[in-house]
C-alpha cells in the first residue's frame, strides 16, 4: 500500500525529477483535466471532489512514509490545486496557460491566506489545503482576466 500512496502522492515519479517539482505535478493536473472536463458537470464536480480526497489521504501517507513535513517530492497537492485553478476555464490554450501561470504564482507566493493554510495546518489535510487556497485564487483571478480580456476584444 506504501508503494500506492507513493506513486499517487508523487505523481507517479513527477515529484522526484530534479528542478521544480511542484511545477511537474502543476503540467499533470492538464491531462487529467482534459479527461474529466469531458465529463457532465456532476462527474467533473465529483471527479475533483475524489481527487481532493486521494490527495489528502496520499500527502498525508507520504509525509508519514518519508517521515518528512511536507516533502518536495510530494507534488499530489499541486495537481488538486490546477484543478480548482480549471474550473470553468475555456477550452482554449490562453486560458490553459494562464491559469498554469497564474497558479504558480500564487502557490510560490502564498498570499494570504494561503500562507495561513500552509503555516497552521498539517499532515495531509494542511498538504493540500495551501494548494487549494492557491487554486481558488488562480481560478478567481483567470475568470476576471479573462472577462476583461474579451470585454476588450483581445480574445
């Protein structure tokens, strides 16, 4: 079961490339987007919902296995957040990368309160939250970019 929740928690090797692997487990949060937005609406919310949870149980197993808070390697967290990041985005390239861009952004920078949710709790649970905290953010802040983008006829 270790090796289960290491592979999940890693994004099946991404986590231990050397550079930036937060970045590696961000890029895999894009196929598995593009296989559940495919979904109805209840199986997109459900497939996100489900993810959250593998990623809060698999961070949680591998910061226990690694006996390590909150390991680098551990990058299950950073595909939860692109996720959050996606909702609703378009279909279109621009709005895929900025909201790569933008969610890097702010898991790197941990505005409030994501740094509160990093900082305060712990295990799985305080793993992943940061994450998500920084995913809401992107997702906000893509949706006001891109409404002031296409108010101005650049998209």
């Amino acid at each position: 079961m270790d090796r289960l929740f290491m592979a999940l928690a890693t994004g099946f090797g991404l986590g231990y490339l050397p550079k930036a692997p937060g970045t590696w487990g961000t890029l895999l949060a894009l196929p598995i987007h593009y296989l559940i937005v495919q979904l109805p609406l209840q199986g997109y919310v459900t497939a996100i919902a489900i993810i959250i949870v593998i990623a809060i149980v698999a961070a949680g197993s591998a910061e226990k296995i690694m006996d390590k808070p909150d390991p680098g390697s551990v990058v299950i967290d950073e595909v939860a957040g692109m996720l959050i990041a996606m909702i609703a985005i378009p279909a279109h390239p621009l709005a895929w990368l900025l909201a790569f861009i933008l969610f890097r952004l702010f898991d790197i920078f941990k505005p409030f309160p994501v740094n509160f949710f990093d900082q305060h709790f712990h295990g799985g649970l305080g793993i992943v939250l940061d994450d998500l905290m920084a995913g809401l953010y992107a997702l906000a802040s893509l949706q006001l970019l891109w409404y002031l983008l296409s108010r101005a006829g650049l998209i």
